[in-house]
C-alpha cells in the first residue's frame, strides 16, 4: 500500500466514549459508499500534523454491512508518539482524514463449530464488527471482555444490543478477572479462540491454550504494536543510495518514508509481513518488535520489518 | 471487444469454433521470449488497451453466447461440476457482485444492474435473461449465486476460504478446464490443489504465490497467464471425461496439426472479496489453432521455438508428449530462424 491508494474522508461523529476512549465516525469526502469488508478488518488512518504525518492501523467497529461511514475506537497512548494524540487533540467534527482501503488479518474462521472472543480494553473494538457477522449465522459465541472499571467499558451498550447474555464483562477494579484456563478447558472440539487486547493479555491466552492442548490454527489473536520509542540511529537506503536519520520518537518506516523512498505495507503493526526488509549490513544489533519473523529469522540477522522495528547500531544497510 | 456474437459455433462434436481475424490479434499469446520456464508472473490486473483482452476486469467476446452454452451442456450430464460448501455462501454473494457490477459498467450495451438498497435488478441481453432479486437471501435467486453469475460468464471460477495461513479450495464453477476437477480439488489447500505441477515446488513458486496471495487486497486484483495445448477447439477437457478426448490426442500428425492443435491459454484473475475475505480465482480460457497462430509470422516462429525446447517435465505434464514433435513439424517452415522482437504483441 502506498499513499497513492487512499480514500478521503470527514469525521462527522465524535465521542468520548470512556476517559481514554474516543470513537470516531468517518463518511467519504466524495459522497456514496466505502469499500465493504469484513469483520476484523481495520484500516490504516494517515494523519497530516503540522511537522510530521501519522499512519495508524485501526479496527473497523462499524457493521460490515453499513458502508455509508466507518467508525473506529481510538484510545490516548501514555506513551504515544503523536498518532492518538493527534486524533484526540486536533481532530474535530469535520476534520478531514485519509485512510486506506480495510485489510483483514483477524478474521472469523468460517469453519468453526464456536468462536470464543476475549477482548481487553480498547482490543474490543474488531469484536464489535465481528459481532454483526455472528449475528447473520449460527455458529456459538461468547464474548469475554475484561475493562479496567465500569466507566472504562467502552461500547458497552452496543455489546449488550448485540451479543445480550453471551457477553460478559470483567471490571478489574472488582478483581474480576477472566479464568481464562477454565474458559479453555471446558470448550466442544472445533471451538477457536479469539484474543485481542494488552501484550500481557494476549500471552497468557496463547500459553494457556497451548498448555490445554489447542491446535495452533485455533488460536486467534491481534497485537497493533505501536512502534516503540528508541534510541535514534542511521540507516543507508543502498539502493536508492540516501542515508536516513531515525530519531527516537519516529519509525524507522516513518523516516524512509519522510526521505521519499516507498515501502510498501498493510498494517504498520508488525503483523503482516508485508513491509519487510532485507537487512544488507548491520554493524550492531536490530531490534525487533515485530509479530511476524520467527526465531530463525531473527537468528539469522537479514531482514528487519521497519514498522515497528529498529536498530542500535553504528551502521544500518538496508536492501531499498 | 464489440463483435459480434457467434451464438452457433461449438466446442464439441463437430468443433464449429473458430477465431474471427480481430480474435486472433487479441489472443493473449503467454511467451514473450523464445523460451519457456514457469515464473511467479504475477501482475497487477489494471485495464489493458482498449480491445485487448485485459481492457476490463472480465473479457466478454465474440464467443460469449456459444461459451455460455456450452456450459449449460456440461452441467445437464454432471451437475457437479458447480459445488460450494455452506460456509462461501457469503463469498459467492461477493463474486456475483463482483462479475455483475464489473459486467454491467464495461459493456453497459449488453448488461445492466440497478441496485436499490438489497433490492437488485440483472439484465443480461446477450441471453436475454432479466432478473430481480434481494441481494443476500438466495431463495430468491433460481440457482446458488456462483452456480446463477458463472452461467453468465467466461471461463471458470473458484472461491478460496482464507483461514489458518492458507487458501481452502471450497466452492467453485469448473466446465472450461485443462484437465483438472473441481470435485477432486473441493477442500484441498493452495498447495494440494497444486500438487501435481511438475518443477514449480521445487522453485518454491508455490510458497511464493501463496504469501503473495494471503496478502491480496481489496481493489487489487491480480492476474497472470497460463497455457497448455488441447486438440480441437473443446473447452471441457475434464478427467470425468477424458475417455471423450483423451484419444484424440493420438490423432494428431504433422499435417492435420494445423487445424487439429490449439494453443490454449488461461487469463487467471485473482480478487479478494470483501465481506468473506475469501480470493476469486478466474480461470478464461482462450483457444487458438496452429493455423491460426501462423496468420501471425512473429508468433509462429516463437511458439515453433518454444515447443522445440520445451523441457521434457513440461512435455509431460501439460500431456503434449504424443504430439508435439508433430506440432513443431507442422510449424517449422514458418520458422525461417529470423529473430523475433521481445514481448507477446504481434509485431
């Protein structure tokens, strides 16, 4: 994906859904309808401030069949480089983004006999478009969701409207807590299960269905990382023969991108794959962050994904 | 492509098929060099030049009517040669929006849709079909929706489910293909599917081709050429059937080769869909004989040259073995050895 493929929209709803939450509703600029897509689906938003551009992915909450606007959740980042900051601060109603056409990394498996979904936090929002899927068809489902406390629940009204009694909510502020081993002990054979939500989250389902004896292909999950804060470093682009300079608060995608040079990507989370490089020469160490290379990749040292990931080297050559 | 349709001609029995002089310089010839290996040949499906084969994202020409026929034929005697299994129902809803709104804004002469809300209107005149449905309830279509579009298409279609790293082949409308079989092929992965190409697992073509594919996005299609060799003009060269056509590829020789033997080209397109996230894969088949091929000096000189050195695996799998020293006979004195110009245009 590069720039060039993007759709102009206006923000034409915004909520503050829960202190940290706002939810945002996006119709397109030209009139008419947006591209349909299917639950888990998210899109990538590019924010133009007024020194630098963000590019964010975001799940698409909305139903994936009302297309006249999409609607995303964004939650303020302690830690954020800008990007939900920006969307917090200086978006208004009317305020013009650019977003690219959906993508989907997290979708339903179309062949399971139950769908277990657990959600922490802002990681409900993909459950909210694939609750709109599960309600057309047949199969079981039960929602987990786990929030901080009732005012950090967000969406919490449309889950009810839409999942009723199979919806469950956790306030960690009651210790309540998902027991997750008992949740995955107890489920019918052909059941796959569903997490998106904190880092932490995330592992521990993985371990526990992994130890409960769940086959990989029924473990879902989705982990938007946003590219971590670092120490700045250089990288030599050797094929367009330029140097970048990474500093600690931009990406090393966000910085070939500023010298011009394009790489193409789909989620600017580390999931996808897409955006990976082959590392020429590093002189130091790379520092991944990503989801997608395994243990041998990262072994071997030849290939970085800029989205998430970075360097603390003296020299950095990359194959762009 | 505006000419006009050849509602008679046929692909069986008595082979009345035939390619109008227009349709032979329109033919997607698949070898820009004078030889052939396999390659990744992935490409972005964006419109072609206007009259050639790729101006839109599904080519109808002069052989529509009698191609729909011959479908019709096909699934009277086997009717399973259309399956999908319940979960690509949203799928095939996605590909008959996608065949229909693709089919009705490139020759709005032939076709019209009107879509009020879940409320659609089809026309076809060619076929002189009209129909009304509610888009989404299928019990207001006379057919499942894939079995309803492909009827009313070229070529053949297969729906692929996208889960667990990999592509599920799991519905589909196959009557037009190089001897393989959808009913074979239901559920099998990306890789099983292919599982008898000679050569290209050892390239990794289909790692490749697969991580490409998982990776397909909206609004992006894709397509690549693929070729074989049939003799006669037929389109259903299935394994159901080859006690129909399998012997006449011992019919061949080097002087009926001309007329007998077809270069017989696949334009495969590749779509994602967007409310299933499932992958179309369009398979149109297009048929030209060596006779002709040789009304185009530069493309007979080069598919002489192709089949000469073909490699011997490739002989074999693409099931030429009995015939093709016939064809090059057949074509060698149109082969003067003068060098052809690189790319597949005619001259």
């Amino acid at each position: 994906m590069t720039d060039a493929e993007i759709i102009a929209v206006e923000v034409i709803g915004i909520e503050q859904v829960t202190p940290l939450i706002k939810h945002f509703t996006l119709a397109p600029l030209a009139g008419g309808s947006l591209p349909a897509f299917s639950g888990g689906s998210h899109i990538i938003v590019v924010m133009r401030g007024a020194s630098r551009v963000h590019r964010n992915p975001y799940s698409l909450l909305s139903a994936p069949h009302e297309l006249g606007s999409y609607e995303i959740g964004v939650r303020r980042m302690e830690e954020s480089r800008g990007g939900s900051h920006f969307m917090h601060d200086a978006v208004r109603l009317g305020s013009r983004l650019e977003i690219a056409h959906p993508v989907n990394l997290f979708g339903l498996d179309k062949i399971a006999r139950k769908h277990v979904l657990i959600a922490g936090g802002i990681g409900i929002t993909p459950f909210l478009a694939h609750l709109e899927d599960l309600n057309y068809g047949t199969v079981p489902y039960e929602l987990h969701y786990s929030v901080r406390s009732p005012e950090h629940a967000a969406f919490i009204e449309r889950l009810r409207r839409r999942a009723g009694d199979r919806l469950r909510v956790y306030h960690d502020s009651e210790a309540q807590a998902i027991d997750v081993e008992a949740l995955l002990m107890m489920q019918p054979l052909g059941t796959h299960v569903y997490v998106c939500g904190p880092a932490g989250m995330i592992k521990h389902v993985i371990a526990t269905a992994k130890s409960a004896g769940w086959p990989d292909s029924h473990i879902h999950w989705e982990q938007f990382s946003a590219p971590p804060v670092g120490e700045a470093f250089d990288a030599f682009l050797a094929r367009s023969n330029v140097t970048v300079h990474v500093p600690p608060d931009r990406s090393l995608l966000e910085s070939i991108e500023a010298a011009g040079v394009e790489v193409p990507y789909l989620c600017r989370g580390g999931v996808c794959g897409f955006c990976r490089t082959r590392v020429v020469e590093v002189d130091g160490e790379l520092i991944h962050n990503d989801h997608f290379l395994s243990d041998a990749d990262r072994s071997q040292g030849r290939s970085i994904m800029p989205c998430v990931s970075r360097a603390r080297c003296r020299s950095l050559v990359l194959d762009l | 492509m505006s000419a006009a349709f050849k509602p008679h001609e046929t692909f069986r029995d008595d082979f009345t098929f035939r390619n109008s002089p227009e349709a032979i310089r329109r033919f997607p010839l698949p070898f820009p060099e004078d030889d052939y290996m396999y390659s990744v040949n992935i490409e972005p499906h964006l419109p072609g030049p206007p009259g050639s084969v790729t101006e839109f994202a599904f080519d109808v020409d002069e052989h529509y009517i009698a191609e729909c026929r011959e479908r019709e034929i096909v699934l009277a005697a086997e009717p399973l040669r259309f399956q999908a299994l319940p979960h690509m129902m949203s799928a095939q809803w996605d590909c008959l929006e996608l065949i229909m709104e693709s089919l009705a804004r490139d020759y709005p002469g032939h076709f019209s849709l009107s879509r009020r809300g879940n409320q659609w209107h089809w026309i076809n005149r060619p076929l002189d079909i009209e129909q009304r449905f509610t888009f989404g309830d299928a019990a207001t279509l006379p057919r499942q929706p894939l079995d309803y579009v492909a009827r009313q298409a070229q070529g053949d279609f297969v729906l692929m489910d996208q889960r667990d790293g990999d592509l599920w082949t799991e519905a589909g409308m196959v009557t037009t293909q190089a001897d393989w079989s959808l009913d074979f092929d239901m559920g099998m992965t990306f890789k099983e599917w292919h599982g008898p190409v000679p050569l290209a697992h050892e390239l990794q073509v289909f790692d490749r081709a697969l991580k490409f594919l998982l990776n397909l996005r909206l609004g992006k299609p894709v397509r690549r050429l693929n070729w074989t060799m049939t003799v006669n003009p037929r389109l259903d060269t299935s394994p159901e059937n080859y006690p129909a056509w399998g012997k006449d590829r011992a019919s061949v020789t080097a002087q009926n080769a001309g007329d007998r033997v077809h270069l017989r080209v696949e334009l495969q397109g590749l779509w994602r869909l967007p409310r299933s996230n499932a992958v179309v894969f369009g398979i149109r088949c297009y048929l030209l004989s060596m006779r002709e091929l040789a009304t185009v000096p530069k493309w007979a000189r080069r598919v002489h040259r192709v089949l000469k050195n073909l490699h011997p695996a490739l002989v074999d799998y693409k099931g030429l073995a009995r015939y093709r020293d016939a064809v090059v006979e057949w074509l060698a004195p149109f082969d003067d050895g003068t060098p052809t110009t690189s790319g597949c245009a005619p001259e």
